[in-house]
C-alpha cells in the first residue's frame, strides 16, 4: 500500500507542529494501515486559506495519475481552510479511490461516517476562520471611523508617530498619528498648484522632473502618483462642502469636519482589488489639512473633465492596427503602441493613427529618439511583404526537418530499453521477496533484504530517467506538431489572409508565423522576423 503525506505551515517558526513532526506522526499512523512506501509533501509559509501551494498542488497532480493509496495530514486544517477547496479536494481523491485520513481529528474517509464528519468539520473550520477575520474587519473598522492611522505605506507629506493620552477614565491609551513632514507638504502644494496651471498630469510629472523633485523614497514621479495625490482627501481642509463631495460619491464620511484631512479606509480587498465606494469610509483625521477646501475641488472637477474628454492615446488592443503585440523598437528594443494623430491637413476629418515607441512619453531621462510611423502605412508594407516572401525554400526546409525529426526513433528505444530493464528488475525483487518467504535463515534474509534493496535504488534511477526521457520526447513531438502547424500556415497564408474581414484574426494570423518586426524610423526600415519551428529566421 503507499500513501502520500502532506504537511503544511503557515510561518517559518519553531511554535506549533513543526514540518518534521507532521510527517513523523502521519507516518506513525500509516504503519497501522500496512503502508509501505510513502510521498511526501511539504509546503513550509504558506496559509490554508486557498490551495495555490506547489507542493500541494504537485499532490493533486500525482493523485490524478493514481501514484498512490491514502493521503494522510496531521489535521485538517492542514489540507484547506475553505469548504469549497477542501469539498473540491475530497471529490478528487474519492474519484480516484485514494482514502483521505487526518489523525488528529480521526477522520477516515473509507467508511461513510469518516466522509460525513470530514466535510462537518470542514465547515466549522470555515466557519471559525470567517468569524475570526469578520470580527478583525469590524474592529479595525470601528477604530477607522475614529480617524486614526490603522499603518501601512506612510503617505507623501508625513510620517506615523505613536502617541498616548488619557482617557475618560482616566487610564492612559495610545494611538498612531500622522505628523506632518513640512518639505513634502511644500511639494504636495506645487503640485496641487501646477496642474491648475497645467491642467495635465503628464505635464505635471514633465515639471517634476525636469526640477529634480523626487518621490517618497527617492524615485521620479509617476503619472499615477500624483493622480492619486490629487484624488486623496488628506490633504483637504475638511469642510461641508467636501464633505458632500465625499457623500455623493458614495462615500461613507465620519466626524465632524473642521480643517483637518480626511483619511480613507476599506478601499481595497486582497490588495489589488478596489471596493465599491459605496463600502469606503473617510474619517476626519488627527491631522491639519493644507489644501483650500475650494481648490480641492477645484482639482477633482478639472480631473473629472479631463477624464471625460480623453482620447485614447497608448495602448496594444488597437482595433485598427496588425502589428501591436509584435511591433518592436529597433533603438532600445520597447515595444511601439499607438498613439492617436492630429487630424490631418489635406484630408478633412481624417485622424491617422501612429506607431509609437512606448518609452517616448514614460520616461524623461533616457527619451528615445525613433521616429513614429503611421500605421496605415506600415502594416500595408508589411502585408506586402509578407505576402511578396519567397516561401517555398522556408516550407521545404521546415518540411525537412519534419521528415528528420519524426524519423529519429533514438528516443523511442531508449524508452522501451528502459521499460524492459525497470520490469526485469522489479520481477527480480518480486523473486527475492518469494524467497524470503520460504527462508527462515537470518543470515540469507538479511542477504534478500540487502539485495532488495540495492534493486529498488536501481529501479528508482530507471524510472527518474524515464520520466526524463518520456518528457523530452513529448516535448519532441510538440515541437514537430509546431512546425507542422507553422507549415500548414505558411502555404495557406496568402489565400487565407485575403479571406479574412475582422482585424482580430488577420492580426492573429500573422502572429502565427511572425515572432516580431523591428522598426528603425531613423533608416525608415522595418525588419521582420519569421518563426520557423524552434528558430528563428
């Protein structure tokens, strides 16, 4: 019988059920079960609350293809903290006839009950761990609303600095609070300034940097940096009027306004995901504001206008272009994005769009110089050269190496050779085994076992190097079904090219056999590089 063994824990610490200990006792366990030979699994800082964990996930795998008996963990916790992970997880091993057993809880799902009072418990773990992070959410909530600093990044302008009073009853408290960083809150005011002047973010960023005025921890500003400057409240002198902003947003606003900021909770959830407005909470904070509640709003309606009257300027998803995704800048090797024109002079209400390099209007200390091209013009000399290639020498040699490769059987006896000695050499200890059997002479047994045991190193060298093998083989036929792919589109290309009507396909068409286009508007010359098989030409 074989098992696997899973361990997990959160943290790298010494406190709890060490990796070590999880896979002794789980082995302890599986003696009861007559288990001979084991899997181990081991996922060492990483949290039950999903199952996005190699070693795990490299288990689920090995379950699939059957490698194994019962999967045994210490407690079930260990598995998942989610009911739906843990129900998904469960469902497979059943699929696959592997029982599950956790010795902590006794759990053993090769009997109805045991599957019963695994997925009983599965729950109340859930159940517990919501209540948990509920009840922190709600406190952590309950202390925003107060306007304090709850941590994390410090915000241009101040610094987070502890301090303690006393309360009603007298007792002494503490809370975090923003002190303000006088030469920061100097700039915070420029900027606010400056794109009132300007009305451009980038022009803002363009200003910024050319006056050598860095960032929070040093760095250049970026576009996004001062737009959600701008955005932030903490910086207003709070009044009802930005208070009403605030609520018509949706907002939910604390405190009683009175020139201090604001500051914003429960924005974001799992970090990169942004809540709905209608769930922040803005709280009038501990510290002054120093930006005139007029000029605030001033700010938020010209950001709004902007916003509404942008055209689309940078960006890969064009509709109306065949290079983007391929399309590379031959002097510092960025990638060239569109960038809508002005309209043009000689032709009423036409706007031509042009490719541009990307680092052009993202970075200002090393500009690159290559100079645009329309993409009309481009993808209508590319296509024509596309179309013009002389194919029929790249389609006989991709067709060549076809024939070579399918005709080279040297892995194909490797694998068979290696399958013949891994059955000789098992068949052997399965002998030796019989032998024991029948042999009660202590010396010759610990000869047999001896013997087993060098075979059974010898057959796990065969088996890793078959699996080497049997993989670099299917890699082998998937670089050949490739190129036959590749082939198949080289000689329909023109005629299916011309079939087509959505830019999509087109586009996607020639990014089967194109890897990428270079273009050089200095020499007003593009170069295209055509995929063929694993190389490139």
């Amino acid at each position: 019988m074989k098992a696997a063994i899973y361990s997990r824990k959160s943290l790298f610490t010494g406190k709890g059920e060490s990796i070590e200990n999880q896979i002794e006792l789980c082995k302890e366990y599986g003696e009861r079960l007559n288990i001979d030979e084991y899997f181990i699994y081991e996922d060492e800082g990483f949290s039950g609350g999903d199952t996005k964990r190699p070693q795990f996930q490299q288990l689920l795998k090995d379950a699939k293809e059957n490698k194994f008996d019962f999967l045994i963990c210490y407690r079930l916790d260990r598995i998942s903290r989610n009911v739906a992970d843990f129900s998904s997880t469960l469902e497979l091993l059943q699929e696959n006839n592997i029982s599950f057993v956790s010795i902590r809880e006794q759990f053993d799902t090769s009997s109805p009950m045991g599957r019963a009072m695994v997925y009983i418990a599965s729950v109340f773990a859930q159940l517990e761990r919501e209540t948990i992070a509920e009840r922190v959410k709600d406190n952590m909530l309950q202390l925003a609303k107060t306007g304090r600093w709850l941590g994390g990044q410090e915000p241009y302008g101040f610094k987070a600095e502890r301090i303690t009073y006393i309360d009603a009853e007298l007792k002494e408290r503490s809370l975090m609070k923003l002190t303000p960083i006088k030469e920061e809150l100097e700039v915070v005011k420029l900027i606010f300034s400056k794109y009132l002047e300007l009305q451009s973010l980038s022009q803002v960023v363009k200003y910024l940097y050319l006056a050598n005025i860095k960032g929070k921890n040093g760095g250049d500003w970026a576009t996004i940096q001062v737009k959600r400057l701008l955005s932030n409240p903490l910086y207003v002198k709070s009044n009802s009027d930005v208070e009403n902003y605030l609520k018509d947003l949706g907002i939910n606003v604390f405190g009683n306004a009175n020139g201090n900021g604001y500051l914003t909770y429960n924005k974001t959830k799992k970090i990169t995901i942004e809540r709905n407005m209608s769930e922040w909470i803005a709280a009038v904070a501990k510290h002054k504001g120093v930006i005139d509640s007029k000029e605030w709003l001033e700010v938020q309606s010209t950001q709004d206008k902007n916003k509404d009257k942008k055209l689309p300027r940078l960006g890969t998803g064009n509709t109306t272009s065949l290079l983007t995704g391929i399309l590379k800048c031959k002097v510092c090797g960025a990638n060239m994005k569109i960038k809508l024109g002005h309209k043009s002079r000689t032709e009423e209400g036409v706007r031509y769009n042009y490719y541009v390099c990307s680092s052009k209007d993202t970075n200002y200390k090393n500009k690159c110089d290559n100079h645009n091209i329309r993409v009309d013009r481009l993808d209508t000399l590319v296509l024509q050269e596309l179309k013009a290639y002389n194919k029929a020498l790249l389609i006989d040699e991709l067709a060549a190496a076809i024939t070579k490769e399918a005709s080279n059987t040297s892995q194909l006896d490797a694998i068979q050779n290696l399958k013949e000695n891994i059955a000789e050499k098992e068949k052997a200890i399965s002998n030796l085994v019989k032998q024991l059997s029948l042999n009660n002479n202590q010396q010759v047994a610990k000869y047999i076992f001896s013997e087993m045991g060098k075979l059974n190193n010898e057959v796990n060298k065969l088996k890793d190097k078959l699996d080497l093998v049997e993989k670099n083989n299917s890699s082998h036929n998937e670089q050949i079904d490739n190129t036959e792919i590749l082939l198949d589109t080289l000689k329909k290309f023109n005629n299916e090219y011309d079939t087509l009507t959505d830019i999509k396909q087109q586009r996607n068409l020639i990014q089967t056999i194109v890897e990428k286009i270079t273009w050089d508007g200095n020499k007003n010359t593009f170069k295209i590089h055509l995929f063929t098989g694993d190389k490139k030409k």
